[in-house]
C-alpha cells in the first residue's frame, strides 16, 4: 500500500486529494495545526477513529514553519508521495503578513525538501509543490504557459515563486523527483469563505435567504481563469505517477470577470441585479433600486493581478488531462451548496436558535 504525506489536508484541496488517495487505496497522513476550534470540518466524512487497529487516513499535528515536526513526521510516515499544499494562501492577506507569508509558503516547502534529504528519502519520496497562476503576476503572454515569465505582484506570490524555484533546484541538484503544479484559480463548495466565488456564492445565497443585505466587494473587472478544485486534485497525483518529473499548467482555457460571476450566480438565484455607475461608486441594485453589491475599496489590492488566463494543453497531451467540470456547472454547485445553508440558518433563527455563525458578516 502507498503511503502519502498532505500538508494543508485540513483545507480545501487537501479534503478533495485525501479523498482521492483514499478511494485509490493509499493510506493518507495528513498534517493539522494546532487551533483552538476543530479546524477539520472539510475531512470529517474521512476521518478514522486513532483507536481504530488499522487506519488508512491519519492525522498528526506539525506547521510549515517548525522544522522538527516535519522532520519527525517525515521519518514516521516514510511517505511514497508528499504534496505540499499548505500554505497562508491568501493574496491579500500576504500584504498584512508577508513575513509570515514568507516563512510558511517560501521556506516551508524548502524544510520538507531538506526533511527528504536529511532522512535519505531522495530516492524514495516523490514531492508535489503547490505552485500558483499568481507567478505570472502581470502577464507577459496570454494565455500563460509553462515557459511564459513570471512577474509576481503579492508577497504570496514573490513567496511562492521561491517555493517554485527551490523545488526545481533540489531536483537538479539532488536528483529528487519534484515536480510543481502551476494551477489556475480553482474552486468548489468546500473553497474559504473569503476568496472571491465563495464571498459571492456565500453572500448572494445569504441575501436571497433574508439573511444578509448587501455584499461588499473589491475589484469586479479582475478576470480568472476558474476551474473546479475536484478535476485539479487528480492532476496532482498523476504529475507524482510519471517517470519524469515535470511543470505543468493546470487551468481550464476559459476566462470569466467577478463581475460575470456575480452575474451568473444572481441569475440562478432569481435575483434580478442591474448593474449602476463606475468605478468605486459602481453597484448592482435589485428590481426597487435597492443596493445588492457594493464596491468597497479596503477589498482593493496594493498590486493587483488584474487578468489570468491558463493554457492546459501541456497536461492534455503528455498526462491526457482535461477539466471534467464546466463553468456553469461548478458555479450552479456552489450556488445549491450555499443556498442550502443559509435556508438552514434561516430556519434555525427562525426558531430562536443561538446567531453563532448566523450573523450577518
Ligand atoms: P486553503 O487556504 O483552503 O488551505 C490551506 C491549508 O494550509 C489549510 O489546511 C491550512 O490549515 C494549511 N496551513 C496554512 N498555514 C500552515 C502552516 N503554517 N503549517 C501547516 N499548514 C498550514 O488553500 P487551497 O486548498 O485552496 O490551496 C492549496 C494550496 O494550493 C495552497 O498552497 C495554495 O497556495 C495553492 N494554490 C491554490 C489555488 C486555488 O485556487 N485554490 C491555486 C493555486 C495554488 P488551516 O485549516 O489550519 O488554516
Ligand atoms: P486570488 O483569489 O487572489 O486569485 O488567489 P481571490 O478569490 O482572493 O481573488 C480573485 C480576484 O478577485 C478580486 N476580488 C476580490 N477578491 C476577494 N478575495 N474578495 C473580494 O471582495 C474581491 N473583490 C474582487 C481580487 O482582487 C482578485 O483579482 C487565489 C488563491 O487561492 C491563491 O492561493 C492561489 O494561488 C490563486 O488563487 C491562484
């Protein structure tokens, strides 16, 4: 049985991959940080009791940022295949923490590149970075490719392009098989609430619900090239199952605004939203002239990404792989997703039930 190592299991990629491994018989170590809530609601449905004889699906508790609990868990676990998906991965929150931005998603990678060396593992574990479309930054080419340049515009970004760069170096130089996966933005019912589509799928699903008015947002001209998180986990694994390690683009080839976006969740939710005015004074307003969506410019961005759009056909022609998910497909999942739940605390407050995680946010 192959045995693989997640970091970030408790987020959404490292859910989708877990489940994933399992379902093709890995036994699956996931690493958790400590927090003062549970922090595992995405992997509930997967977890194994500790006090079970022979688990398949393990947690153990370690950082990005401590050496010794990656080392410690490397040597325990021995793992086939390691997929580094953690990370402080949000763009604008790296402008408020680049240090520590820095030292989980930089350096992080780098620690459990030096653990597989340390241990004697370069012959043994194969290693997946999570490598991001935010290198190209403010894009040379479009749509972006392996050999396009990168110009990163975030601390997350200038972060992630040294995690890139250390893992094709430790594969020239020590001979390890370490490929990174260049994805484009991807998404899903289980995506943070505060990236973008899940701010919109969230927000609107609560305002239809009654329970939130008004949906406050950055800039709605950015355009994204989305896909759905569910396809992108199966490409990781497959770059790890190759006899040569490789870079690959994963992406859809297909480019959408957040205004678009918007649009097409308020059309599944029956809201009927009309777009008024530019620039920060621009808004979506319903049938009696009421403001939906406003722009609020704390969601502006120091340097924005304004445009991403990926080209695929590497991975379609060497790994046969292509996006199962479409747009509208991904979007309505999400939409259902969100609905549901806020019909749920609607009728919970309704009821008179404790606000907790029902206020308006
Ligand atoms: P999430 O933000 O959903 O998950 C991030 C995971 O990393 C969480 O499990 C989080 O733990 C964990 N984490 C954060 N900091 C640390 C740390 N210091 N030590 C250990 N674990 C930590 O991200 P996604 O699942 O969306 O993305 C997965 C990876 O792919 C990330 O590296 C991201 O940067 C990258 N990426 C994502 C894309 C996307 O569109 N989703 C596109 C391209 C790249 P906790 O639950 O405790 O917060
Ligand atoms: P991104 O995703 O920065 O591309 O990083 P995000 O969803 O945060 O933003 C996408 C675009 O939407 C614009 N935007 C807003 N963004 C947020 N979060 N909130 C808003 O209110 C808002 N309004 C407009 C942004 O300015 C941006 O242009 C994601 C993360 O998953 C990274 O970890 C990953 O590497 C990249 O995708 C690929």
């Amino acid at each position: 049985m192959k045995k693989a190592l997640i970091t970030g299991v408790t987020g959404q990629d490292g859910a989708y991959l877990a489940e994933f491994l399992l379902a093709k018989g890995y036994e699956v170590h996931g690493i958790k940080r400590r927090a003062s809530l549970f922090n595992t609601a995405r992997i509930d449905h997967i977890y194994e009791d500790p006090h079970n004889p022979s688990p398949h699906f393990i947690l153990h508790y370690g950082d990005l940022t401590d050496s010794s609990s990656l080392i410690h868990i490397v040597q325990k676990v021995q793992p086939d295949e390691i997929y580094n998906l953690g990370a402080q991965s949000h763009v604008q929150v790296s402008f408020e923490q680049p240090e520590y931005t820095a030292d989980a998603d930089a350096l992080g990678p780098l620690r459990l590149l030096e653990a597989i060396r340390i241990l004697g593992l370069e012959k043994k574990t194969r290693f997946y970075q999570a490598s991001t479309s935010e290198l190209y930054g403010l894009v040379r080419e479009t749509p972006q490719r392996e050999t396009t340049p990168f110009y990163p515009r975030s601390p997350y970004a200038v972060a992630k392009l040294y995690a890139y760069w250390i893992c094709v170096n430790y594969r020239e130089a020590y001979g390890i098989y370490a490929c990174n996966g260049i994805l484009f933005n991807h998404e899903s019912p289980l995506r943070g609430e505060t990236f973008v589509t899940r701010k919109i799928t969230r927000g609107l699903a609560r305002i239809k619900a009654g329970l939130q008015q008004q949906l406050f947002m950055g800039n709605l001209s950015a355009k994204r090239d989305w896909g759905h998180a569910r396809d992108y986990v199966e490409m990781q694994w497959l770059m790890l199952q190759q006899d040569k390690p490789q870079d690959y683009v994963i992406a859809t080839g297909e480019q959408h605004s957040v205004r678009e976006f918007i649009d097409r969740c308020a059309k599944l939710l029956d809201l009927e939203l009309r777009w008024q005015g530019s620039g920060v004074d621009e808004k979506a307003v319903d049938k009696h002239g009421k403001t939906v969506v406003a722009v609020d410019p704390r969601y502006f961005r120091p340097t924005e990404v304004e445009t991403l759009l990926g080209d695929p056909g590497k991975a379609e022609r060497e790994l046969g792989w292509k996006p199962r998910t479409s747009f509208d497909e991904m979007v309505r999942e999400m939409i259902d997703a969100d609905y549901k739940a806020a019909q749920r605390d609607a009728l919970a407050l309704a009821h008179g039930f404790d606000a907790y995680n029902v206020r308006e946010s």
